[in-house]
C-alpha cells in the first residue's frame, strides 16, 4: 500500500467498487477503529467487522468463520443455474515433486463466481450443494474442466497429473466409474492423468459399496487419493480394504510438526506405512521452507501448501467449461 494510510485506503477501496468483506484490524483507539468503520461503510464497502490490536485469536478465528459462512439466500434455483450456466471456475494448487523440485500436479478447486462478483471458496457452497442439489452434475463438470485444463498443460509440454475432489454421496453411486471415464475420454485425457480424491469420511457412509465402486474406479485407470489421512477413527482399517495408491496427511499434524516432538513421529510413521503399502505420499497444508525441508528429510513424496504455491486460475486457459447438464 504505498502512499496510503489505513483511511486513504479504504476510499480507494470503495471507489473501485470492492465487493469482498472487508476485516479492521488496528492498533488505534477504540474510537478511532469505530470511525474507521463508518468510513468504510460510507464508501459502501462490506465490513466483516471490526479488531483491535493486540486481538484475541478466537475472536479473529470466528469472524473468518463467519466470512466463510455461505450467503442465507442461497437457494435451489441459485445452484441449478450457477451449474447450468458455468458460474463455477476451478483454480489449481501445485503439488510438488519433494526430491525433484519439479511441478508433480496440481489439485482443481471449486470456485463460485456469483452475478454480484463476490467469489465464493467451497466451503461457502458445497455443504449447500450436497442438501439440496445432486453433487453428480457438479462434480462430472469439475473432472470435465479439469481434465480439459490437463489436456492444455499437456499441448503445452507440462505433463502432470491433476486431482478432482469427490463427493462422499458419489463414492456409492455405481455409475460413477463410466462416468468418469467417459468424461476424460471427451477430453482426450487418459485416467491415469487424473486423481480422484476422496476423505475417510466419504468411503465409510457405504463401505461395502465404495469399495466396489473404487476398484472400478482404479480398474479403469484412475488414480485413488485418500484425503485427510489421520483424522478419521478408521483411517487404517479404510487403507487396507480400499484401493488407494495416494494417501494425503492431514494439514494438522503437517502444521505442528516442527514444533511438536509428536506430531514428527506421527509423520514419519505415516511416510513409512505408505511406502510400505506402495503408495505415494503427499503432505497438505506445507507453509514454510523448514516444513518442506523436514518433510523431504523423512522422505515424503509430494508437497503441497501455500510454500509451493497458493490456488490460482490457470495460466494457459483451458476451453473446457465446468457446466453440465449430465
């Protein structure tokens, strides 16, 4: 912010229309933060609220909560139109060859670009989604876009893989492994391009049917992640019954594990259970060099967090659009 103090910024902020929430934080008299918000809101900016310094971390952690929350007014027709008119976009987080260096893939995460311009993070509408609107077109057009987005990677000399999230209620649906196939094939995308993620939490709704529907799922070429390894109480036993050939550490024990004597053992142990299971294993939430360097010191495969790089739209556009009708 060059030139501007905290008050000039707001006014520039409100005079390019910013449509995001907007969070004070300042070491200023309560009086002066007060007066600061009414300038805000004068300038017509959406103010989330208002902290002063030193904060308090709960109170900062539920007004970023809050700012998550999904819009009250979200209803069915929303959601049918946002898919049918393509209002959702993906944007790819790297996932990084830890001995190598080099670029090993790349998750695909939802984004909703509402008609007011605000952009929603997944959190703010998959919950919606999955109560009232069938995730199948939803998540079809994700693997659709994604798969196309792989496709332009690959035209252009960058040949990685590139992860889809699936929805727990999908991971039962016997139709999913023709699906998915037939939707890589309109993209002219192999399986083995693609890794279909899915949490703990999503194998064990129908663990009798998940695991027939993921073996077909592996059959047919695709790469299974398991997501969130770790925080779920039968992380183990879905490890040995279902076909994963990824499993993913929860960013919880990634987080602490430079500081916490525990949460290293935890993932050393894990490094060593995937590679004796044969899988490869990636860590998720990695934010800073001495985590990385830790991580490749115990021999994890792959990294991924904001120290590889944040979630971005792709730099070489893919034509594929995320809307479906299917």
């Amino acid at each position: 912010m060059p030139g501007y103090d905290g008050i000039e910024l707001l006014s520039v902020l409100g005079k390019r229309g910013l449509k995001s929430q907007v969070l004070l934080i300042s070491g200023m008299d309560p009086r002066t933060l007060l007066a600061a918000e009414r300038i805000a809101t004068g300038h017509g900016l959406r103010i989330l609220g208002a902290v002063p310094k030193p904060f308090n971390m709960q109170a900062l952690r539920e007004l970023l909560t809050k700012a998550m929350e999904p819009p009250h007014d979200i209803t069915e027709e929303e959601l049918e139109i946002a898919i049918a008119e393509g209002q959702f976009f993906l944007e790819y987080q790297p996932k990084v060859n830890l001995r190598s260096g080099k670029i090993a893939g790349a998750e695909a995460l939802a984004r909703w670009q509402r008609p007011d311009h605000s952009v929603l993070p997944p959190m703010a509408f998959i919950p919606k989604i999955e109560a009232s609107y069938p995730m199948k077109p939803f998540t079809v057009g994700n693997l659709r876009a994604a798969a196309g987005q792989r496709r332009t990677w690959a035209e252009a000399g960058h040949d990685v893989k590139v992860a889809v999230n699936i929805s727990a209620g999908m991971v039962a649906d016997a139709t999913m492994p023709d699906k998915f196939t037939a939707t890589a094939g309109e993209a002219k995308v192999t399986p083995d391009k693609i890794v279909l993620e899915i949490t703990e939490t999503g194998v064990m709704a129908d663990a009798k049917r998940s695991i027939e529907v993921l073996t077909r799922v592996r059959v047919k070429g695709f790469d299974l992640s398991m997501g969130d390894f770790g925080t779920g109480y039968s992380s183990m036993q879905q490890l040995h019954r279902m076909p994963f050939n990824e499993l993913k550490i929860d960013r919880s024990f990634v987080a602490e594990m430079i500081t916490a004597r525990e949460a290293q053992a935890i993932m050393r142990s894990i490094i060593d259970l995937g590679h004796n299971m044969a899988l490869v294993v990636c860590a998720e939430g990695v934010e800073d060099k001495d985590t990385h360097q830790a991580l490749l010191s115990l021999g994890c495969d792959l990294s991924q967090g904001f120290y590889c790089g944040r979630p971005m739209r792709a730099q070489i556009p893919s034509s594929a659009w995320l809307h479906t009708t299917n």
